[in-house]
C-alpha cells in the first residue's frame, strides 16, 4: 500500500474521529533506500506531495504537520529537510528546515547528514 493511500486512509478516520490536526512522521510519503533517492525524489515545496496535502486539509478541515519532507533546495547535491505546517484552509502557514545536522562515526561507518543534506 503506497503511503499517499495510507496518509489519506489516516486523514478519513481523522474526520470521522472530529479531529483537528493530524502529525504525520518524518519521512512521511516514503521511505528512501539511499542517499542518491532522497535527492533524485526531492520536490520543491509547491510539489504534487505538498498540494495533495493542502488539498486533504482543505477538503477535510484539517490541519496537517508534515515532518521530514525532502525539499529540493538550489543545490543539486543536497535537500532540505523540512517540517511543514498546513492549516484546514490549505494554506503552508510554517516551515522549518532542519539546522542541526547529525554527524556519526559508529565502527568503520561514517554518516555526515551535510554531505546530503542543506541546512536550513
């Protein structure tokens, strides 16, 4: 099942359920197997993701926080990662883009997020 059909599927009982607000987890529309994915699948804010969002909190009157998106920002080698705040109009009321970029060094591994990732 695709995660647009699950984040739908959770907005429904959302409103049946009279709920005001709906978080959504980070990495919420898709779970990426590699670094170059995550830049290749990167969408700008005003994407077919983010719209489809706007239009489920419009259409339900729900407000929506969207944790972790991947935002295309000006440089081809890095993304954005973004916390967007949609209100029950549909309209992107906040945006934060993550700062603090971790860096890890377990065993042999080296994880650097700013290598991938602009911070914001």
């Amino acid at each position: 099942m695709s995660t647009k059909i699950v984040g739908e599927q959770l907005i429904n009982q959302d409103k049946k359920e009279q709920a005001k607000i709906r978080f959504f987890r980070e990495r919420f529309y898709y779970i990426f197997e590699t670094i170059w994915e995550r830049l290749e699948k990167a969408e700008p804010i005003d994407g077919p993701i983010i719209n489809q969002y706007r239009e489920l909190a419009k259409q339900h009157q729900l407000w929506i926080s969207l944790h972790g998106f991947h935002q295309r920002s000006g440089d081809r080698t890095r993304l954005l990662n973004s916390h967007l705040i949609i209100n029950y109009q549909g309209d992107i009321i906040g945006r934060y883009s993550k700062i603090h970029l971790f860096y890890v060094q377990p065993a042999s591994l080296v994880i650097r997020e700013l290598d991938f990732t602009q911070p914001g």
